[in-house]
C-alpha cells in the first residue's frame, strides 16, 4: 500500500478509535458491567488501538524514511536528506520543491477527507497533514494516554461505588454521598484524546481550531469531573475562558490569514476543477515561504495586496501584480504577518499555560489526577508548543522574539511560584507552566528541534511525576507535602520512580556522556539560547532566564521529593495509612519512568527523537534568519550551530552546574537541615508572600477583567431596564398622555356642546311645564287672547293686502 | 296701539248707526253674543256656567252665518241654494246638543268625584 | 392566466397546504363543535397538523426520502426559485398569490414547520383556555409559513401581521405575571416596524415600473409565468411592455430585477436629499432589525421571552428572530443594492454591537430564561453582521466569495440558533415547569438530580455556546472569518466576543447543573425527565450534533442561493455602482459555481 494512503489511514484510524470508545461509553456506559466497570476496558481497548495503529504508521514511516544521523555541517545540511523522497503531490501530497539548494522539503503528507463550508476558492475542510512530527505526537500521545489509562483504572475505583465526598459540606451538615462516576471519566478521558489526536493531524488551521476548542470542552469536563465542589467546577470553568481568551487571538489570527490568503490549508491542496483537470493551490506553508524566495520567509503576495488596499488608493486589478514587488518592498502586509503569527501564538499562550494566561493552570489541579498527568504531560498544553512548531514557518522574526520573551517570563515567573507552594500537585503544575515556558523560548529563539523534543521528553517524565504525585495522594488522601515525608520506605516503587521523573526533569547526566532524557533536550534548549543570545547580545536575557531556571526547577523538584520521600513522617496519622500503589499503578509508572530515561538517546547510526524530528523540520528554517522589523534586526543562528564546541560545551556546563546547585540546595535545606525554610520565610518575608500569593495574578486578573467585565455586564443589562426601556415606557406614558388629551376635549367640548343643547332644551320644556296650570278658564283666555294677538299679528303683517 | 288703524271698522260703524236693519246690525248682536259668550266662559267658575257660555259663543256664531248667508251678501253668478248658512246653523245647534250632553255627563262625572262643578279645581291633568 | 389553468399547478397544492393547513385546523378547532372541555382531542389534533405539515416540508425538501423527485419538490443545487404558485389575487393593483422556495426560504420553511412540532409537544403543560391556545398556534405557525414562502410584497406583508396578532395573545394570556406589559412592548416595537414596512412597500410599488424590464427578466421573475407557451408569454409580455401607464408591481422578484437595473428608478427617485432606495432600505431595515432584534431597539425580546410560555418562547426564538435576518436577505439587499452598499457599516455595527451588548447583559442576568433571551440577542449579532459584510470591493478584487462566506455563516447562524435557541428554552421551561423559579441563584446541583435532561441541556448549551461540533460553531466562525475583509475593528469586537460567550453560558451551567444540592424551593418536585420532554429535547440535541459534524447538510441547500445572490450584487457592484469611477475593472477570484 503506498505510504500517502496508508498513513491517512493509520493515523485516522488511530484518531478515531477514541471517539468510537467515547459514544460507547456515553450510551451504555453505566451499562458496561457492574457501576459501568467495563468502561475503563473499552476505553483502554481504543487507546491502545490507536497506539498499535500509531506505531504501524511509525513503522511504515521508518521503513520510508530512515532516520539517519543529521550532518551538521553548514551547507551539508541540504544534503543530509537529499535521499529522501522528496514528491508525494501526486495525491495531496508537497509539491517536489525539492531541487532548491540549501532547502528541502521535508516529507509530508497532507490531504482533505471532508468540506466544512465551501463557497468559492474559499474552503474549509477537516483534512491530515502528516510528517514525522505528526507520527511522534501520535506515538507519544496514544503511548500516554495508555499508561494512564492503565493507570486510571485502579486509581479511580473509589468511583466504583457510591462516594462520599469529604470536601463537598451540605447545608444540613455531613457530606455528600453521590453514585460513581466511573464510565463518566473515560468516556471524558477518550474524547479529551480525540480532541487531541485531532489538532495533531489536522492538515489545517480551522481543523486545528476546532479540536483546540474540543480540548478545552474536555478540559472542562475532567477538570470538572467533581461538580459538587464549587472550586472544581469553578476551576474547569476557569480553565475554558481563559483559553477562549487565548481563542480570541487566535481567531484573530486566523481573520488575518483566511481574509488576506484565504486558506488555512497547511500545505499545498490540490483539489479536481470542473473541467476534471488538478488545481493546486499553495498552502500557507508555500506562501509565506515561497520557493522562489529560497523558501526564506516573505510576506505573501495576498497580504501585500491586502494591505495596500487598505493603506493605498484603489488599483485597477490589472496593475496589481506588477506592483506586489514594490509594496513588499515598503514594508506593507508586514505588520498582517505579524498579527497573524502572534494572533495564532495567542491560541498557543491559553492553551499552553504561557504568561499571561498561565493561571488556569495550577488550579487545574481540581481534577482527578490521571487527567493533571494527561493535561500536562502530552495533551492540552503540549497542543500549544506542538501548534507553534506545526506553524513555524509562518512565524516571522518579530513573532519569535516575542515567543521567546513570553516563555522566558512564563518560566521564571512559575519555577520561583513553585519554589513556595506545598501542594505536591501545585509543585508539578507550576513545573510544568515552567517548562513549556522552556519549550515555546526555546521556539522562539530559532530552537525549533530543540523545543519540540523538549516537548516529548517533558511528556514522558512529567506524566511520570504526575502519576507518582497521584500515587502518593491516593495513599495518603491528602496534597500537602507538609503532612507527607518519610513515604520512600512504604512506597519505594513510587519514591524510585518519581526520583527518576526528578533527575530527568533538572536534566541529570554526566556531563558529556550520557544523561536522562532532559539531559539532552534541555541542553540543546540552552544551547540554542546561548547561540541566541550571542548573535543578539541586546537579547542575553533570555540565556540567563533559562539558566536561573534550570537551578530553581532543581531545587523546586528535589524540593518536593525529599520532603515527601525523605526524612522522618511529619504526620503520624498519614503516615500509618500509607501504603504503595497497586499493580496497576506501578507499571505504568516503571513503563514511563524506563521512557524518562532513554527518550533522549540518540542509538549508533543515528536512531533518535532529535534526527527523526529533523525529518519534519519547516522548509527554510534550518538555515537560520535574520530580519523584523518592529524590534530591530534579529538574528536566529541555525540550530545546527548550536551544537559547536563552543556554545555547546558552555551550554553543557552551565546546564550542569545550575541543576547541581539547585539540587544541593534542596538537599540543604530539606534533607540535611541545615538552613532552615522557615528562617528563610522569615527572612525574605515579603518576597515569600508574593511568592506563595502565586504574583497575585488571580487577584490582579479579578481586578483588571473580571470586576469590569461584570460591571460592564451590569451596566448593559441596566441601561436596557434604566434607559432604553424608559424611553420606550415614557414614549408609551407620552402617548397616553396625549390620548388624555384627546379624550379630554372630546369629552368636555365637543361632548359639552350636544349635552348642552340637549339641557336647554330640557330647562325649556320645564319651564313651558308651567303654563299647563289646568284651569279650563285660564286655557280659555290664552285661547282669546291667542286669537286676538294672532289677528292684530296678521293685521299687522298683511296690512297691505287687507289694505288693498 | 297707537298709530294703529282699521280700515274696514269705520264703515261697518257708520252701518249701523246708518239706516235700516242691514246685515252690519246682525253682526253687532252675534258679536255681543259672542263677546258675553267668552266672557262667561272665563269668568264662571261653575262648570254649567261655562257650558252656557259656549251655547251663548256657538250661538253667537250662528247669527253671523245666519247673517252671512243673506242675499245681499252673496255676489252674482252664485250657484248654491242660499241656505248654506242656515244648514251650517242647524249643524251647529245639533253638535252643540250633542256637546253638551258630553259635557254634561263630564260634568256629572266629575261631580260624582270630586262634589263640586267648580272648574279651577279641576286641575288633575295640568302638568 | 386562466383561473383553472392557475390551479393545476404543480406545486399550488404542497405549498398551499403547508401554509394553510394549520389556519384551516384552527378554523375547524375553533368551531363550537369541538368542546373546550377536549383538551386532549385539541392537543393532539394540534400536535398531528403540525407533525404533517412538517412531514409536507420534509418532502419538498427532502424528495429522496419519500421515493422519486415529483415537480413540485425541491431540486437540491438549483439556486433559483422553485416550486412556484402564481394566482392572481387582487388584480387592479397586481397583487398575486405568489409562492416559491429557494435555499434560503426552504431550510427556514422546514425549521418552521420543525419547531412548531415539537412547540405543540411541549404545549401539553398549558392548561389554560386549550382551545384558544391552540386555535392561535396553528394561526401563528401559518403566518410564519407564509412569511417565508411569499414572494408578493403585499402577501409577505399580509402574513407577516397575521404572525404578529396570535403572538400578542399567545403572550398576553398564557404568559408569566408581566405577560400583559411584555405582550403590549412586543406588539408596539413590531407594530412599529410593521408600519414602517408598510411605508416603503408603498414607497417601492409606486415606484416601481415593469415596463423597463427586459422580456427575459420579466419571465425569471415570475411576472409572466415561465409555464405558459412562447405565444402567452409573448403576449403577456408585451401587454407589460405596452400599457401607456407605468406598471407598478409587488413582485419581490420583479422589484429585484428593478432594484439592480442600471438606472434604476429607486435610486433616481430622490427624496428629502435622499434616494428613495436608501429610503426604503432604511425603513425595511428598521422593520428587519425590530424583529431580529438589534440594539439597541432590543428590549422588547427579554420580556417577550421571559414571559411568554415556553413553547412560546422557542417559536419566538427560533422562528420570529430568524424572519428579521430573513427579511433583509430577501428584500433589502437585492431590491436597494446601492444603499445596501452605502448603509453596510449601519448593518455591520448594529450586529457588531449586539454580539457584544448582549453577551454583556446576557453575563449580567439573574434570571434563567432572561440569560437566554439575550443570549439571542448576541447571537443574532452575528447573522446581521455576517448579512452585512459587503466585502465585495475589499481589496482590488471583487471578492464576491468573502461576502458569500458571510451570507452563508448568517443563514447558518440562523438555522443553528432556531435549534439551539429553542433548545434552551426547552431546557429552561422543563426546569420551571418543576420548580416554578428561574433565579438562578438558587438553583445547583441539578446535574445529579436530573443526569438525562441535565446531559441533554448542557449539550444544547454548549451549542449555544459555539463549540466545535455542534451546530453553533460553524456560523460563527464563518461570519468573524468573513468579517475580516470589511472591518479589522468590527472583527476583532466580534471575535472578542467568543470569551463573553463562554463565560456566560459557563457560568450559567455553573450555577444551574453544577454543584452539590439545589438551593431553590420546590425541591423535592425535581423529577427526572419525562418520555414526552425527552422526546422534544431530543432530536434538537440530535440536530444540534449533526448540524455541527455536517454542514454541508444545510450548506447544499443554502449555498447556491446565497452565492448566486451575492454573485449577482457583486456583479451588480461592478457594473452598475462602481462603473462610472473605475471602468476597467474584472473580477479576479472567478467564481466556480455556475455564474449568471
């Protein structure tokens, strides 16, 4: 079967599968053996499926593409993957760009299974785009997602039964018991890595923008997953708008692209005209980086135009394309680019928990602990840092800078949160927030190798951590690491494990020889940055952010361990309770924590994360980059540069001796005892308090949006009561007003008047009443006297005729 | 009634102060007949009084239709009888019969109701 | 025509009875032969009509489904007019019984006769004066019918009172405890746009002259009917072409083709320093966005809504808002094309301004049902503002293809919202039906007393809400992706309100579902969900789903309407608006449908 059907194929496949075990479960969920206990085996059946079929693609994948060690020597580079087989567009596939020097495409396939909306040359489709990032996203992901699958299953039985829930207080006193919800957290747990499948494969920006919303549903329900308790569902609901908050970037992102371009299509589309012949219309990828330009980045001729629209008088359509030279070289359509790039990386900061909106974060700690492990290890945040690599080449100088700003401030700001907070899931979340800040400045600074495999390794051990944090919760029934200590004689499993999950994440090794799996991703972030911050002295910031961050994410991280493993228990109570993990528990955390260790291993011959992420590296951009506009010239020097003696072995050293220093500080202050924490407090007391009020964020946030927005809220909703429904009601008052009016003068005037007569004419006849006195001799006088008067009347009158 | 004239008056006067017993005269007497008539009627508060009055008032008029329908009067190319006042006369003095009788046998009536024939207390239909 | 010819036609008989049959139950319901005291006889008699006339629509639309395509059903991406029924009517002013159905009426006509189906089922809890109630539904759902299915001004007109009066009632007799002020403020805010209406169907019909049509546009639109043999129509064409007088017309097609002629007497006509087409346009649009309704002459709808009865309600929601966006689909923009173009800001800005307002007041609200309402407010936003993108110029290009994505993203908006709009004021109403409250201070924890109705509101919600996958999303994101290319400003307000949206409904879902226990009175009177409820709940929930998977369900029948209509202003905009200034222009994006 050829490669470009069948992979769409797999990997579909392998998307689907948790979809087809989530409406399973949502129909006969409860009905799925005794309280719905299958629903943890369909589950588990459909990721593990998705696993299997990931690793057949894989297998497919290698046995095309074998992954071979990268010569990183300058001009070479073309060369490393001239073997490749570079044209796959006879169904969807990249054109064969291939030919340009210095420049290759990297192998993808990408293609359409099925129109949204489609009006037009306007398209919007669910559609793959595959490479080998895809295929190790898919990989890592399914391969997670069944370790804590697995690992669910034991750990939520409590949900097996009816639960009592300790931190929900009714109002009558006691506490809520409710039925279990077990089916209910898989059937979540599938659709979350659907969702997550889906942003990985998707072959498009608004197929991206889809399952990233999807993610953030799923977030809410498992963040969620304890409605009762207000935090939880105040947590999840949390969680979701502040990454629309982010959506809303990226919305705006995706206007700037959809309105100027009018695609979203990752690569090239080749799609059958009426007439049976082939159109092909370049993606994004080709037009942002044409390969006329040597695949160097340039504003596309649709933003050139776009712009000069807005900013020029009006062309005849005729003159416009002899003119697009001239306008890019004014600079126009630049600042769309930017907004583009920023706008898509604004989606990217809310979902992966970058400063500003890295607060929902820790609070997603409210869910259960398989979902923080899933969260934070390869979903959810990870589809940030993966959407910023998937769009790397879009993203212009400018937009990196501030890329590497934010991770920069995101990591410094969490590791010094993290330093302080005692809440082992807190610990962790903080960590994590800290090192996708490592993943996206390592992106930011030309890194994108660098950040990706960060992005894989971090997967593996924090999941790791996370799961040995819920191991230990669930044996202790509590977060506070101040309650724990001494727990690595009752659970050695757990404490080994998580001791693995630690050194990997400092990026423990001999220096030079070998090391765990942070060992080599963080190097080659260091690395980078330390490049970075060469070519860009304006810039060095960012190599002492990572620096100072690999000493406190040591510290932090041994600080957790030793005061939860180490030592002497602190609380009695706690500590008899405390037991190790079942079976089910344990595995996957040996699995996870055997992956901890040798994910970053590159085997003789070249076999390894970093040369097969170099199959999927962005056309042109392994050559470095140099421009922007709004922050002054960038340099990005090439990834491959990095890896010379010289910064390389800085890199190495530094890396090394901060992680140490963190390390023995740790060990000072909460193995050896001999400074003091709480001194320290004390000491530093007001930087402690902001420290552990998390920089007051929430309360600024509160401050700044929540307060105005609800008041905004009541004013809309008031000026609809207070004045425009008093216009209307006092339009209506009027015009009653004014039928008063009306109903007046009919009544007194024109009613006045015919009553009127119809009175006189009544005081008439009363009057005339009189007359009738009923005296026979007093009728005969009237009628003499009447007689009489008519007779003088008529003699009167008719004088003259009686004359004549 | 100053400045007031009637032409016709002062030959009928003249007439009858004049010479002879001429229709004028008959005149005079149905005028006073009348004139005792409707003063009878009105100053008589006796029921029968009044009721001989209007016999003097009816009678009154027959003497002028009586007079009227002498052949003096009557112009030329006349093709009645002559009589007709005579006719009209007897008619009247049959109705008057006949008229008094009602009124006699109102008056009777009313008697029986009220015991008396005093007209002025005979207000029940005034208004 | 002849008379009886006039009768024979296809599709006089489906059209004629989708519209009328409710009228003529209601008649029959109304007869002192049915006994008021046979409430269920009545209901159900009700429920049955509509079932049918929903059934009828179904097979116009969907002739597949019932067997081969006859004449009078609809031929799927045809985009003009279609099962048409001309009948004279009132022949000294040329009024017709004009009835035809494209893609944009025919999703709308089988929306109707959808929600008045499941609008009767959940009318079982009324049980106040059951007669009169129904007898005014059924007249209701005809005067919605026949909004959407009349192509004579004058007929349009006709229905779209007889709509208005059976609501006034609806409203002021089954509603809450301020039925009678809310049912005044409804009848005042449409009456007033009804007259306004009134005013410029004059104003277009005196105007208005069949003789400076051409021939063939005299038989496209339907003046003379296309049926007839060469000789008639040769014949009733120049009985057109030679009266002495100008021939005035309600025609809505007719006055299309007028509207868009070159020296068009609407825009020649000048009025108090204005053209009369800008004039009309403004006094349709302010009768259009009444009902719609915008801000800010909005306020009529919370109370409406608040008030009204909860199949009421989802008709109001889903149906009367729809004929506003309807309206000025249909009429304003290709009958007034030029002062369309010049008014696009006032249509942007109002639907901008709503979107935003309403998510505003909606997130302010301590009633349920008033969330709701302006909840629709917001989200019909969006369909004036996907009506109104007019980015046919944006650029050097005639980019006809943006503004249809607008058009398309607001007709869908529409058709999503009628579903989920009225879902929610189902979920609402089963809710109040049981505790007789809607404070949603003191509700909580539903979601473990009521999980079926609980996971069926939330879907509605979250569909309300503009998740992927449902049908709310798709409009939306059409219409913000649309509105790009007329206004960065206005799109990014737009886009800004996805994060008022979320927090609204969120929250809203928070305080009602979510949580330990129920904090309101009644209590113990939440019972879960009954078969009948579950019945009307869900196929909306159904709908809400398949809408959101596949579009392209409603897109097939929407998009070649619309895109020939946008095709044709765009052109229109071409050739007649902008030609004097640039007269060399061409249309680059070449459209891929069939271009007329």
């Amino acid at each position: 079967m050829d490669l470009a059907a069948q992979l769409p194929l797999l990997l579909g496949l392998a998307w689907l599968a948790p979809l087809a075990s989530f409406v399973a479960i949502l129909f006969f969920g409860p009905k799925m053996g005794p309280h719905g206990r299958n629903a943890a085996w369909v589950a588990t059946a459909a990721i593990v499926t998705s696993l299997v079929l990931s690793l057949l693609a894989a297998g497919s994948w290698l046995a095309a593409h074998p992954v071979q060690a990268a010569h990183h020597g300058g001009g070479q580079h073309g060369e490393a993957h001239a073997a490749e087989p570079a044209g796959h567009g006879a169904d969807g596939g990249h054109g064969d760009h291939g030919g340009h020097a210095g420049a290759v495409q990297p192998a993808a396939y990408a293609g359409d299974w099925y129109t949204l909306y489609h009006g037009g040359n306007l398209r919007l489709s669910i559609g793959w785009y595959i490479d080998a990032l895809t295929i190790l996203m898919f990989v890592v992901v399914t391969f997670i997602a069944t370790c804590i699958h697995v690992y669910a299953s034991g750990y939520m039985h409590d949900e097996l039964h009816d639960v009592t829930d300790h931190e929900v207080h009714l109002s009558g006193g006691g506490h809520l018991h409710r039925p279990g919800r077990f089916p209910r957290f898989f059937q979540a747990l599938s659709l979350f890595c659907f969702s997550m499948l889906g942003i990985v494969i998707a072959g498009n920006l608004a197929m991206v923008f889809i399952f990233w919303e999807l993610v953030g549903i799923c977030s809410w329900f498992l963040i969620g997953f304890y409605y009762e308790r207000k935090s939880a569902s105040t947590a999840a609901n949390k969680a979701f708008i502040v990454n629309r908050v982010g959506d809303f970037g990226m919305l705006i992102g995706l206007m700037a692209l959809w309105g100027a371009l009018g695609t979203l299509q990752f690569a090239d589309s080749t799609t059958p005209a009426a007439d049976g012949s082939a159109v092909t219309r370049p993606g994004l990828f080709s037009l942002v980086r044409p390969a006329a330009n040597g695949h160097g980045i340039q504003v596309p001729d649709g933003m050139v135009k776009f712009a000069a629209a807005n900013e020029l008088v009006k062309t005849p359509p005729a003159e416009v394309p002899g003119k697009i030279d001239t306008w890019r070289s004014m600079g126009l359509g630049r600042w769309l680019l930017f907004i583009a790039g920023l706008g898509i990386f604004c989606g990217c900061v809310g979902k992966s928990a970058q400063f500003p909106l890295f607060v929902w974060l820790p609070d997603a700690m409210e869910g259960p602990t398989p979902v923080s492990a899933l969260v934070h290890s390869a979903t959810m945040v990870a589809a940030g840092v993966y959407l910023v690599g998937r769009f790397y080449p879009v993203l212009t100088p400018d937009v990196l800078l501030v890329i590497a700003y934010v991770g920069a401030i995101t990591l410094f700001i969490a590791a010094t949160i993290a330093l302080v907070a005692n809440d082992i899931k807190r610990v962790l979340a903080y960590s994590t927030v800290s090192q996708l800040g490592y993943m996206m400045l390592a992106l930011g600074v030309g890194g994108w190798s660098a950040g990706l495999f960060h992005l894989v390794t971090h997967a593996f051990f924090k999941s790791l951590l996370f799961l040995c944090s819920g191991s230990v919760i669930h044996a202790c029934h509590t977060n506070d690491m101040r309650k724990m200590g001494g727990l690595a004689r009752v659970m050695p499993w757990t404490a080994g494990t998580m001791l693995v999950g630690c050194l990997a994440i400092i990026g423990a090794g001999i220096p030079f020889v070998i090391g765990l799996s942070g060992y080599y991703s963080k190097d080659a972030i260091l690395a980078q940055a330390l490049a970075f911050s060469r070519a860009n002295p304006a810039h060095s910031i960012l190599f002492l952010a990572v620096a100072g961050g690999a000493f406190l994410t040591a510290f932090y991280m041994f600080r957790l361990w030793f005061m939860t493993f180490a030592g002497e228990p602190r609380d009695h109570h706690v500590a008899e309770h405390a037991h190790e993990s079942p079976m089910v528990m344990v595995a996957p955390l040996v699995v996870l924590s055997v992956l901890a260790v040798v994910a970053g291993w590159t085997l003789p011959g070249g076999f390894g994360l970093t040369n097969l992420l170099e199959q999927a590296r962005p056309t042109g951009t392994a050559e470095g980059m140099t421009g922007g506009f709004a922050f002054g010239n960038l340099v990005f020097p090439a990834e491959h540069e990095s890896h010379e003696g010289a910064i390389h072995v800085t890199a190495t050293l530094t890396a090394f001796s901060t992680a140490l220093a963190g390390v023995v500080l740790a060990a000072l202050m909460y193995l050896l005892k001999i400074i003091s924490p709480a001194v320290v407090a004390t000491v530093f007391k007001p930087v402690y308090a902001f420290l552990a009020g998390r920089w007051y964020f929430d309360e600024l946030y509160h401050a700044l949006f929540v307060v105005p927005a609800l008041g905004i809220a009541k004013l809309a909703s008031g000026t609809d009561r207070g004045v425009i429904d008093r216009i209307i009601d006092g339009l209506a008052w009027g015009t009653r007003q004014i039928a008063g009016l009306d109903a007046w003068i009919d009544r007194t005037i024109v009613d006045g008047l015919v009553n009127a007569t119809a009175r006189a004419t009544w005081h008439a006849g009363l009057e005339l009443k009189k007359l009738q006195t009923g005296h026979l001799r007093q009728y005969v006088m009237f009628i003499v006297v009447g007689t009489v008067a008519l007779f003088v009347l008529a003699s009167l009158l008719f004088r003259t005729t009686m004359a004549g | 009634m100053s400045g007031l004239t009637m032409p016709g008056l002062m030959p009928l006067v003249a007439s009858v102060v004049g010479d002879g017993v001429s229709v004028s005269h008959y005149l005079v007497v149905g005028a006073i007949l009348f004139t005792a008539g409707i003063v009878c009627m009105t100053v008589k508060r006796n029921a029968l009084g009044v009721l001989m009055g209007i016999e003097l008032v009816l009678n009154g008029a027959n003497v002028n239709f009586v007079a009227f329908a002498s052949p003096y009067l009557r112009g030329q190319g006349a093709t009645s009888l002559g009589i007709d006042g005579q006719v009209i006369a007897l008619f009247v003095i049959l109705l008057a019969a006949a008229e008094a009788a009602v009124a006699l046998a109102i008056t009777l009536a009313f008697y029986n109701n009220h015991a008396t024939v005093d007209v002025d207390r005979a207000d029940d239909l005034k208004g | 025509m002849d008379p009886a010819a006039s009768l024979v036609q296809p599709a006089l008989w489906p059209l004629t009875a989708i519209v009328f049959l409710p009228a003529l139950v209601a008649a029959f319901l109304s007869l002192p032969i049915v006994p008021k005291a046979r409430e269920e006889f009545i209901r159900w008699t009700t429920l049955l009509t509509t079932a049918v006339v929903f059934v009828l629509s179904l097979w116009m639309a969907w002739p597949q489904l019932f067997g081969a395509a006859g004449p009078a059903q609809f031929r799927l991406g045809e985009p003009g007019m279609q099962a048409m029924v001309k009948v004279p009517w009132i022949k000294a002013f040329g009024i017709e019984y004009l009835l035809g159905v494209d893609g944009i009426s025919l999703p709308l006509v089988v929306l109707t006769t959808f929600l008045s189906m499941l609008a009767a089922a959940a009318s079982w809890p009324i049980t106040k004066h059951v007669k009169a109630y129904h007898v005014l539904f059924l007249l209701l759902v005809t005067g919605m019918l026949g909004v959407f299915v009349s192509l004579d001004f004058f007929l349009f007109y006709v229905f779209w009172e007889v709509m208005l009066l059976p609501m006034y009632f609806l409203i002021g007799i089954w509603g809450g405890p301020r039925r009678e002020y809310a049912a005044i403020k409804f009848f005042l805010y449409t009456l007033l746009g009804s007259v306004l209406m009134l005013l410029a169907i004059l104003m277009l019909y005196f105007t208005s002259d069949l003789r400076q049509l051409s021939p063939e546009q005299l038989i496209a639109s339907h003046v003379v009917s296309p049926g007839l043999d060469a000789a008639a129509q040769a014949d009733a064409v120049r009985a057109v072409k030679d009266a002495k007088a100008p021939v005035h017309t309600f025609n809505l097609l007719a006055l299309a083709q007028i509207g868009q002629l070159p020296n068009s007497p609407f825009a020649a006509t000048q009025l108090w320093g204005m053209s009369l087409e800008k004039w009309a346009f403004l006094l349709l649009l302010i009768g259009f966005v009444i009902k719609v309704p915008v801000v800010p002459v909005h306020t009529w709808l919370p109370d409406a809504h608040v008030e009204a009865p909860t199949p009421i309600s989802m008709i109001l929601a889903g149906i009367l808002l729809k004929l506003g966006g309807y309206g000025i689909l249909r009429i304003c923009y290709p009958i007034c094309p030029g002062a369309g173009l010049d008014f696009a800001w006032l249509v942007c800005g109002l639907g901008v301004v709503s979107m935003v307002y309403g998510a505003f007041a909606a997130l302010a609200q301590k009633d349920f049902k008033r969330m709701v309402a302006y909840s629709s407010v917001s989200h019909m936003g969006y369909v004036m503002l996907g009506l109104g993108v007019w980015s046919a110029v944006a650029g050097h290009e005639y980019r006809w293809d943006a503004w249809a994505q607008g058009v398309n993203g607001a007709m869908f908006q529409m058709l999503a919202h009628g579903i989920s709009s009225a879902g929610m004021f189902f979920m609402v109403g089963v809710l109040y039906d049981r505790v007789h409250h809607r404070n949603l201070e003191e509700f909580g924890g539903i979601f473990n007393r009521m999980p079926v109705y609980s996971g069926l509101a939330v879907a509605v919600f979250f569909a309300g809400l503009g998740l992927p996958g449902l049908c709310g999303f798709i409009g939306e994101v059409l219409v913000t992706l649309s509105s790009w290319n007329y206004s960065r400003v206005l799109a990014v307000v737009s886009a800004f309100t996805v994060i008022l949206t979320a927090a609204y409904i969120l929250w809203a879902i928070q305080r009602v579902y979510l949580g330990a226990e129920y904090k309101g009175p009644h209590g113990d009177h939440l019972t879960p969900i009954t078969p009948r409820e579950l019945a009307i709940a869900t196929p909306l929930v159904f709908f809400a789903i398949l809408f959101g998977v596949a579009p392209q369900i409603l897109f097939n029948y929407v998009t070649p309407s619309v895109n020939r209509q946008v095709e044709t202003l765009a052109d229109w905009t071409r050739r007649v608006h902008d030609a004097p200034a640039a007269p060399a222009v061409a249309t680059i994006a070449a459209p891929e449908s069939t271009a007329r």
